[in-house]
C-alpha cells in the first residue's frame, strides 16, 4: 500500500516529541469537529456556544470548525509548557504526522520534526521516497 498510512505507530511515539511543539506552530488551518469543539468546551468548562465564538470559525468546506486563528499568531491553546488542551487535542493533532492533512507540500517542516524522521526511519523511506509516490 502507497501513502504515509503504512506507517506503524509504536507505544511512546510521543516522548520523541519531548518539548518540541514546531508542527503546532505552522500556518495553516487546525479542524475541529463538533464534537470535538463540544469536548473542549466541556474540558474548559465553558459553554458550547460562547466556546464556538471565542475560538472558531467555520471551515472553508463547511463541514468543519477551525480555530480562528489570525495569520502568523500560534494556537491560542499552545503554552510555555506545551499544548494546555491535550487530552482533547483534535484528531488533527492527535494523529500527526500521519494522512490527516500532515503530508506536508512544506518538506523543511517534515525534515525538522524528530517523529516524523523516525517513522521515515522506522520504515526504511526517506522524504524522496514519498514525493516519488506523489507523482
């Protein structure tokens, strides 16, 4: 099978990570769902609706909520300490760096984050290796 879904994920995947929190402050949009937003509203302890105005916007396919988030300001839930919404973190970012909209057109972005370079790894690819799938 072709694509970036091949790829195995490994209990601890997530310590590579450890503080970095680059792909949390790349351009583009961060996609909600609604019941997602509902989560994080309960998780703020806020209303849905007064939730849904402070933090969203409707996505351009309108089937979707995106933060709104005004371009080059980072997401309004990610802190010193990394991302204040974990636990209820969208299946977006739930999921990077893997085929919910992660294969990046931006390959510098890939190339600078330690998890995807060790799923490349892990999988014996490398980022040539996936463009050549792409065309």
């Amino acid at each position: 099978m072709k694509g970036p879904w091949r790829f195995t994920v490994k209990n601890g995947d997530s310590k590579i990570c450890g503080d970095c929190t680059a792909c949390c402050q790349w351009e583009g949009d961060v996609l909600f769902s609604p019941m997602e937003m509902e989560e994080l509203a309960d998780y703020l302890g806020m209303d849905v609706m007064d939730c849904a105005e402070k933090y969203f916007e409707l996505s351009d396919d309108r089937r979707n909520l995106r933060l709104a988030i005004q371009k080059n300001e980072k997401c309004p839930f990610l802190k010193a300490d990394g991302c204040s919404i974990y636990e209820v973190r969208p299946l977006q970012c739930r999921t990077f760096p893997f085929p919910y909209g992660w294969t990046r057109e931006e390959q510098e972005l890939m190339e600078g984050c330690k998890l995807f370079q060790e799923i490349l790894k892990r999988n014996n690819l490398t980022m040539k290796d996936l463009q050549n799938e792409k065309d």
